[in-house]
C-alpha cells in the first residue's frame, strides 16, 4: 500500500513563499494585503473560503450589519470592544465640515 503524500494548495504567499509550506510559488494570482503585511498575498481561493467560513458564522449569530451612508457607500463597521490598541486612535479622530467639528467614528445603538 502506497502512502499519499499530502500537496500544498498554496493558500497563499510572502514574498514569492508559501505560507503554509515555504516553496516558491509563482502564481502571483489573488488578493493583495498589504495592510496586513507588505507581501502578503491571499489566493482567490482561500479569500472564498474564509468569506464563506466568516458569513456562515456572522449569520448563524445573527451579526450582520450593512451600513451605508446617504449616497449608498459602503462603509466599515466594527463593534467598539473590538477596536485593536493601535486603532484606539480613531476614538478622538476629527474633521472640520464649515466650521463644524465631526466626530470620525459613530456608534449606532440598535
């Protein structure tokens, strides 16, 4: 009886290496996420699958939240408990609109 080995689907890459077993990946296919780490690159595939995994989640706790503003963007939304240490800046963030002082972050109360 042969043993299968177990191949890498490449989830995705640092810098040309794959994050799960360290070989050169060539396929610079997928989704960039620089925000995260410079290199960093997520295949479509695992994008999916993490999407597919968060929304079966979020639903199933009845968590999801579509917020737009007045012309109908999209905008991001997190719980306050939530926000990192580095993001706590975001909490006394401003902008001036005509004189008037508009807090960056709002809480919507359900």
């Amino acid at each position: 009886a042969s043993v299968e080995k177990d191949t890498c689907t490449h989830p995705g890459d640092i810098g040309g290496l794959c994050i799960r077993c360290g070989q050169k990946v060539d396929d610079q296919s997928g989704v960039a996420f620089g925000y995260i780490h410079k290199d960093l690159r997520l295949g479509n595939h695992e994008v999916a699958r993490i999407r597919k995994r968060d929304f079966k989640n979020l639903l199933s706790q009845k968590k999801l939240y579509l917020v737009l503003d007045l012309d109908h963007t999209l905008l991001n939304s997190t719980r306050f408990l939530d926000i990192t240490l580095e993001e706590e800046y975001l909490k006394s963030q401003t902008h001036t609109l005509q004189g008037i002082v508009i807090d960056q972050l709002f809480q919507f109360t359900p």
